[in-house]
C-alpha cells in the first residue's frame, strides 16, 4: 500500500520519476519508482539494490533507463535507509520490503499484473531469489553478481563479519539456523520462474562460487 507519492527530478522527458513510501510488514519503508510518461500497459520490473546503507544505493539514472525500455520500475532502498522506518537488515526481515514491493507493482494501474520482472544486483541477488521462490507468478528473475548464500558470504567477506553479527547477532557457527534462512539455495526448487545468472569470474565482491 502506498502511503504517499512525490514527484522526484527525471533525467527523461519520456519518464516519470516518483519517491514512494509504502508499507511493509507494518514500516514506512521507502524507494524509487519510473513510469513511462506514454499511456498503456507495461510489463513491471522490481531493482533490488546491492550493498547496504550508503553503499549501492538506488541511483535514479538506472532505474530510468530500464524504465526506458518499457518498464513500470519500482526499486526499494530497504528499511532503515533514507529517512525509511525499521531497521537496516541484510537479507532478513527486509526481504518483506521487495516482496510489498512486487505486490505495489502487481497493483499498479499501468502494469499487466502477470508480467512482473525481479532483477537483483549482489545483495539485492539474495532478495530477487527469495522473492521468486515467495511468488511462483513471477514471470523472470536476474541475479547479476548475486550472493546466493550466507555462510559463504560470512567466510569470504571479513570485512562484513562485523556488520553481519551485529545485524544476524552472531556468527554461522552459533546461529547456523539464522544463516539458513537467509540462504535461498534451501529453498531453489520452489522457483519456477527462469532465472538469468550474470557473473564476473574475478568477482571480488561476491564470488562466482554463488553462482
């Protein structure tokens, strides 16, 4: 459910550029959405952001140009992020943000409701695969240099183990059930929908190893 839409300066004279604050999970949450200004009926496409807080924020000249491409694009910044209410998770409760994001989209007046795309880029992987296991009527999913899995992200990633234990609160090994949760590869044989995998080899981010 939106709670309020405000017009937000569109690099495009072709797109409409909107900041949105929507509901999730009983939050204020908020993101961007880019509609094509021609009437009509799109199909829709969810950005799932990488990074976390100020690092892979949603940046308006992308979500236009897949706009551009004939696309309703809604790409949340997650709770806790930019004036959003919550708490900033990685890959936990914040998944609720993409899923009320995919049904804002299904819901919207110029979007064909079943022809809904999910695209993820490295954090934001995690959540498009969560969000296609969750709606079997997803139409495709992208995952472009994805994390696919926590505990490998833990092992490979040193420099995020702290944020990891104090947002996850603790390591794989005391809470491995917290870990799997957030791991979607326990759940892959509930995607039905076809899944593009983009990954670079030397990858240092997240390893091709999640692919």
């Amino acid at each position: 459910m939106i709670v309020k839409k405000t017009p937000y300066p569109s690099p495009s004279p072709h797109i409409n550029v909107f900041t949105v604050t929507y509901f999730s999970d009983g939050l204020k949450v908020k993101g961007l959405m880019a509609e094509p200004k021609a009437e009509g009926q799109y199909d829709g496409f969810l950005y799932l952001r990488g990074g976390i807080k100020n690092v892979g924020q949603v940046r308006v000249g992308r979500i236009v140009q897949f706009a551009s491409e004939g696309f309703v694009v809604m790409a949340p910044f997650y709770r806790g992020n930019q004036g959003g209410e919550g708490n900033e998770d990685f890959a936990g409760d914040d998944r609720e943000d993409a899923f009320s994001a995919f049904k804002l989209l299904v819901g919207h007046e110029k979007v064909k409701a079943d022809r809904i795309h999910v695209f993820g880029f490295s954090r934001g992987g995690v959540m498009a695969l969560m969000t296609g296991i969750e709606f079997p009527e997803v139409c495709s999913v992208v995952s472009w240099g994805g994390v696919s899995d926590m505990f490998l992200t833990y092992e490979e990633r040193v420099d995020l183990r702290r944020m990891m234990k104090r947002v996850i609160g603790g390591t794989p090994n005391k809470y491995p059930e917290r870990y799997e949760w957030r791991t979607p590869l326990f759940e892959l044989e509930r995607l039905d929908a076809p899944i593009l995998i983009i990954h670079g080899e030397q990858d240092k981010n997240v390893s091709i190893e999640h692919s």
